[in-house]
C-alpha cells in the first residue's frame, strides 16, 4: 500500500510529466470548462485561456514546458486555419473579393499608422522596433472564429470579407517581418528579394494546382475507403503549412491556403467536414487556447510600472487600429452596427502570428522582455475582448436573421421532408448525398428512405432484407449529422407505393434515380413523374449520378421559358441555390432574360450571393445547340415540365431520353416542378 501510495505521489509531482495524467487534466478542462462558462454567461474561450494560465509555467506550474501541450496546440492553432479556408464560401469571397482586398489594407495600414506614433515618439522605440510591433497590431487570428461558426453566422457577408482580408494582413506583416530582419542583417539584397517572390509564387501554384487535382483523384479513387479522406486532408493541410515555413511564410498561412485548396471537394453538409469540424472543436482547438493563456507571465507586471505603462498603451493602440479599421469598413461597405462589431471581433484577437513575429523580433534582439510580455498580455486581452464581442454580434445577427422570416415561413421550412425512392441499395449512396445537399438546415425532419418490395409469398422476409441492406448502407450520410428515416413498403406497383408513402410523410421533395427499365423513358415519365406531382411533391429531382459531385466546376442549367410564372419556381431554385454554395460551383445560366430577371430578383430577396454566368436561350427546337458551352466536368441541370405548365413544351416529353443518348456517362439531374 506504502508503495502505491509513494508511487501516486511521484506521478503527481509538479509539473506534471505523464503524457497520460497531463491529457486527462487537459481533456477535463475542455469538459468542465464549456459546462460551468455557459452557466456564467461568459464565452468558454475566456475560460480555457483563463485555465491556461493558471496551470501554465506562470501559474501554479501544473503542466510546465511541455512538448506534447505544444504539438496539440500547434495542431490547433492550424486547425482554426484550415477550417476557416474549408468553410469560406468561395462564391461569396470571389464576389466580395475586392472588399477583401480593401479590408486587408485597411487592417493593415490602420493599426500600423496609429502604432507607430505610439511606440516611436511616446515609448521611444528605435525605427525598427517601432516597425515591428506596429506591424504586430496589424495581425490578427480568426481565435473567434468556432464563435461566428457556432452561431450560424459564418457566411454571412462580414466574415467573408474578414476571413479573406486575415490572409491578406497577416502575409503582409510576415513579409514587413522578413523586411526588417535582413534589414538588421544587411540583407536586402536582390537575392533576398528574388528568392522569397519565386518560394511564394512555387507554393502557391502547388497549393491551388497540384493539390486540387490530386485530391480530387484520391477522394475518386479510395471513395469507398473514408476513414481515409479525413487522414489524407490533415496530411495536406500540415504538409501544406510545412511548405509555407519553407517558403518563408507562416505555417497558419499554409494551413489556410490548404482550406481554400480543397474547399469546393469538401461540401459543408458532408460527413468529412463533420469529422474535420468535430476533432477540431471537440480537442486540437480547446488545446491552443489552453496554450495561449500558458503564455501570460503576471509576475513581470507586478515587478514594476514600466511594463504595465507599456503594456497599456500598446493594448489602447492594438485596439484602437482594428476598431477604426473595422469602422473604416462599415462605412465603405454599409454594414450595420452588428457586422461592424462581428468584423472587428473577429479580427482583434491576436495569437498566432501575434506571437511568431514578437518571438523572432525578440530573438534578434529588436525588442525586450518587456515589449515580449506586454505582447503576451495583448494576447490574452484581446481574445478575452475579441470573445465577448463576437459573441455578442454573432448572437445578434442571428436572431435577426431568425426574425426577418415570416412565422409562417419558418414552420414550412422546419415541416420540409424530402423522400428518396431507391430501386436498390446501389442507387443510395450518390441520391442521398444530393439529398443532404439540397436538404434545408432548418428542417428538423430526417430524410425518408424507401424501398418497394413486391406482393409476393416473401414479401415480409424481402422488406426486413431490404431494410438491413439500406440501414448498412447509410453509414457515411449519417456520418454528416444527417439523420435519415429507412423504410421498406410492400406493393404490386412501385409508382403507387411511392406515392402513397409520400403522402403518408407529407414529403415536399422527391429524389428518383435514374430508371433502368429498358421500356421506353416516356412511359416511365408518364407513369412516376406525373403521378407523383399530381398528388404529393412539389418539386421532383431525377438524378444520374455515376460519379462524385464534388469533380464539377460549374452548375450548367437549363431553364424553359416563363418558368418562373409558375408556383414551383422558389422550390427548385431555392434548392439550385443550395447545391451551388454547398459545392461552390457557379452557375451557367441558360434561360429567357425574362428568367433571368426573375433569377436576380429571387437573389436579391433571399440575399443570394451567387455566381452566375447568363446565356440567352430559348430556342428548344434545337435544343442540343445549348450544350457546346458545356464540359465534361460540368454537373448538368435541366429544369422540365408537365403537360399544362406554363413552361412546357413538346420537347420535354423526349427530354430523358434524349439526355440518356447524348450524354450517357454524364452527372445529369433533371427537375421537374410541381
């Protein structure tokens, strides 16, 4: 008993040197700390920085100088990167990017021109140490950013443009680093200055060339494989900020870059983006908040007034610069006083290349302790700050965004349903990835899989079959957070069944593969598609999806005249514009300008950002003509009718078919609308 005893104390022993014991503390605060913070009212962040520094080597010494803290945090601080390039709607950033751009200067050049001043003539800095933490106040880390994402704001048009103009300022301020550095030692040379602009340009044509590529043939070729897809995008993304410290970057800029590289393969209602947001913010990211708040070191502001002096006003001018920048953006852009508050809580929190540039200045001797610490004390107030102010306009924005939508608008959302028809657990995987595309968040109901199963003498034993063989085959759309309803159904005709099995789940949308009926396409429409919308759905999608949705570069739809006059003309576009952001695809637009006049209408109410491409069609006599601007790595849309639609013409009841000769091995959906 002695020896356990004498044993357990060892292990406990200040600082901590059990790998096992520290991860388990490390794993309770992440626990605890969400639990007790919410209670408060107070951001969990501030309570895992807070935790941080009482347990750090500035503390109480709990956890000491360790390796494995600093690996995990590392892992985090990049896994904030890389989520916040992965969840960038790069439709809305290629529409915004000149606000980035603008953004980016005005958060680089606003801190910087208040800083300066402050630590030149007040603080009396030299030149370049002046430059140098001037240049500190003007990086920023997207620390809040889990806060805007938890609260569903994350795409709004304020952190599209933050996010954007983070890469922007803080490329600026490494390459204002690597400036003053030679600049100490000499160096700027036009060696100095060929070799970082031929390391950058090789990094980024690797990234947003080869990368994409590649990926996109591994998630085809292991697609079965995809515990394997998540290993592959954490290899790319650490390989990626690898890549960018040897190009004279830094790491959190590799990590961002990769985000954007594989951005438009991972949609965000996939299973991989869960697994990817999940690790995240379940562990590698509480870890780097731990580890920021083991920076803080009390005890040098408690040894005299020069350093709080100092630390003071580089926290008023830190603050001061990104306030005004976020200000400056308001009134250029319009935005309200919750997005302004949104941009400038986003971009205030200093951390990562915070602490990169502060510790090379340091080791080069351009600052000292007490512009080091004061630079941690930043750290720590402005994330405290940055938390509360996020929180508070990310929660703002939301509720408004709830509130501007009619009641009645609301519930309809929360009662979609949509049913997916399946002739055979091999049609599941692709209709029900479509499905989770174009499913509404707001919808609390689950996704109704059915499968007919003949009136015979086995019929009860083939239903039980076939609902083993869907449930077994669900796992990856499950693995979305997706929940999907299976059901199995006895009946001599499978057109009534699913009919009756629609209107039994009140189903809005239907999904149908492809049929494989060797009967003519006609009577196949003529039987299912017609009943279906007759009686049940109102909007029906006829997919044939042999390969992955995420290959696609654009969306190339096809459009009837006067489809916009009829009554189902907001429910496919609504899910058109759904399934362009999830796979970030523009749109090809084929159509009437008077369709597309109401297309643009449809945007502007909804406050679309979409990119779309027009051209003028109308002409279905020859209706093939269409498609010489298509590609092969195009996702082909046609919006068709039924007989008596405004819309409809006598082409359409040749349409599948003729899709089916023309384009046998394309994506190809065709849409019809109630």
């Amino acid at each position: 008993m002695d020896a356990i005893i004498t044993h357990l104390v060892s292990q406990l022993h200040l600082p901590l040197q059990s790998p096992v014991l520290i991860f388990s503390l490390v794993l309770f605060i992440i626990l605890l700390v969400p639990i007790v913070f919410e209670r408060l009212k107070v951001p969990s962040i501030i309570g895992l920085i807070a935790c941080g520094a009482l347990i750090g080597p500035f503390g109480f010494d709990v956890l000491g100088k360790s390796l494995f803290v600093d690996v995990f945090s590392t892992i985090g601080l990049l896994y904030i990167m890389f989520i916040a390039g992965l969840e960038l709607n790069l439709n809305e950033f290629k529409i915004n990017r000149n606000k980035s751009i603008l953004f980016g200067c005005l958060t680089f050049f606003i801190p910087i021109a208040i800083g300066f001043p402050v630590c030149f003539y007040v603080l009396d800095f030299d030149f370049y140490a002046s430059l140098l933490v001037a240049s500190i106040f003007a990086t920023h880390t997207l620390v809040t950013y889990p806060i805007a994402s938890r609260f569903g704001v994350s795409r709004d048009a304020s952190v599209a443009v933050t996010v954007g103009g983070t890469i922007l300022t803080d490329t600026a301020v490494l390459i204002v680093l690597a400036v003053i550095v030679g600049a100490q030692h000499g160096g700027l040379t036009q060696e100095f200055w060929l070799q970082l602009i031929v390391s950058v340009t090789v990094f980024s044509l690797f990234m947003f060339v080869v990368i994409p590529r590649f990926a996109r043939w591994f998630f085809e070729t292991f697609e079965s494989d995809r515990y394997l897809h998540y290993v592959f995008v954490l290899a790319v993304a650490f390989l990626a900020a690898f890549l960018a410290e040897v190009a004279s970057l830094e790491a959190i800029i590799g990590a961002f870059a990769a985000g954007l590289a594989l951005n438009k393969l991972i949609p965000h209602s996939s299973a991989l983006m869960n697994r990817v947001e999940f690790m995240g913010n379940a562990l590698f990211i509480p870890f780097f908040l731990i580890s920021v708040g083991m920076l803080v070191d009390v005890r040098v502001f408690l040894s005299g007034t020069s350093a709080l002096l100092i630390s003071a006003a580089l926290i008023v001018a830190a603050t001061a610069g990104k306030y005004a920048a976020a200000a400056a953006t308001q009134l250029a852009f319009r935005y309200s006083k919750d997005q302004r508050n949104l941009i400038f809580g986003l971009s205030s929190a200093h951390a990562a290349a915070t602490l990169a540039v502060v510790l090379v200045g340091y080791r080069e001797g351009i600052v000292g302790d007490e512009v080091l610490n004061a630079i941690v004390l930043i750290i720590l107030v402005s994330c405290v700050l940055a938390s509360f102010v996020t929180e508070r306009a990310a929660g703002t924005i939301a509720s408004r965004a709830n509130a501007a939508h009619d009641p009645e608008v609301i519930a309809e959302l929360d009662m979609e349903q949509i049913i997916v028809p399946v002739a055979s657990t091999e049609d599941v995987g692709g209709l029900l990835h479509f499905a989770a595309l174009i499913k509404d968040k707001a919808s609390t109901h689950p996704l109704a899989v059915l499968n007919v199963v003949g009136n015979t003498a086995h019929a009860e034993s083939d239903v039980a079959a076939a609902r083993k063989k869907l449930e077994t085959s669900l796992s990856e759309i499950t693995g979305a957070d997706v929940q999907v309803n299976v059901m199995a159904t006895i009946d001599h005709n499978k057109t009534s069944a699913i009919s009756r099995v629609s209107r039994e789940v009140s189903a809005d949308v239907a999904v149908l593969g492809w049929p494989h009926e060797a009967r003519p396409l006609e009577r196949w429409i003529e039987n299912k598609i017609s009943t279906l919308l007759r009686y049940t759905v109102e909007a029906l999608f006829v997919c044939h999806l042999p390969q992955t949705l995420v290959k696609h570069g654009k969306l190339f739809l096809i459009v009837p005249e006067h489809a916009q006059e009829e009554a189902g003309f907001v429910v496919w576009m609504a899910k058109v514009a759904k399934l362009s952001t999830e796979l970030s695809l523009p749109i090809h637009l084929n159509c009437s300008k008077a369709t597309r006049d109401a297309i643009a209408a449809y945007n502007e109410q909804h406050k679309l950002t979409l990119d779309i491409q027009f051209n003028d069609f109308s002409d279905w006599d020859d209706f093939l003509i269409v498609f010489m601007h298509m590609t092969k790595d195009d996702l082909m849309m046609v919006v068709a009718a039924g007989n008596g639609q405004a819309s409809y013409n006598a082409y359409m009841d040749k349409l599948p078919e003729k899709l089916q000769k023309h384009f046998p091995d394309f994506n190809r959906i065709v849409v019809y609308p109630q």
